[in-house]
C-alpha cells in the first residue's frame, strides 16, 4: 500500500515477539550479542544442532540488527516468525 499523504500514517506498536531458528548452536559468549532473548538447543531430524532465538523485537529495524548480527557470525537462519503483538 501507498500513501500518498504522510499525514494519514498513523505510528502504531510495532512490539512482537520473534522467533529465529538458526543451524548451529551459538555458544555464551555470543549469547551476550542478543540482549534480553532467550536461546532453545535442540536437534532436527537429521541430528544438526538448531538453536531458536527469542524475544522481544521493537520494530523493523530492531529486527533487522538482530539478523545482521546471526549473518555477522555466520549462521544459516532457518525460521523467522512473529507471533502476537504484545
């Protein structure tokens, strides 16, 4: 959707919480790298380490860091899903 008049937009909470499933496991150290989020380890059917990430995600560009930060240490994100607003 376009708008045309920067009027009409209405800021909004934009607060939800994410889930991200990566391949690997992300040891303490970097755990410090996600601030307020929580960490699950488990396996896939295969037996490959899949770690999920979650918490609370700000707004878009909140997201967006906390991707670049996965991409920075060089794991394969395999999910990224937002629940309800919070």
């Amino acid at each position: 959707m376009i708008i045309d008049d920067p009027n009409q937009y209405e800021k909004k909470n934009t607060e939800h919480i994410y889930q991200i499933q990566i391949l690997g496991e992300i040891n303490q150290v970097r755990m410090d790298w996600f601030s307020k989020m929580g960490f699950d380890s488990s396996v896939n059917d295969s037996g490959d380490p899949i770690t999920t990430i979650s918490g609370v995600i700000v707004d878009q560009s909140h997201l967006r860091g906390t991707l670049n930060k996965i991409w920075d240490l060089n794991f394969e994100v395999i999910l990224v899903k937002r629940a309800d607003k919070i």
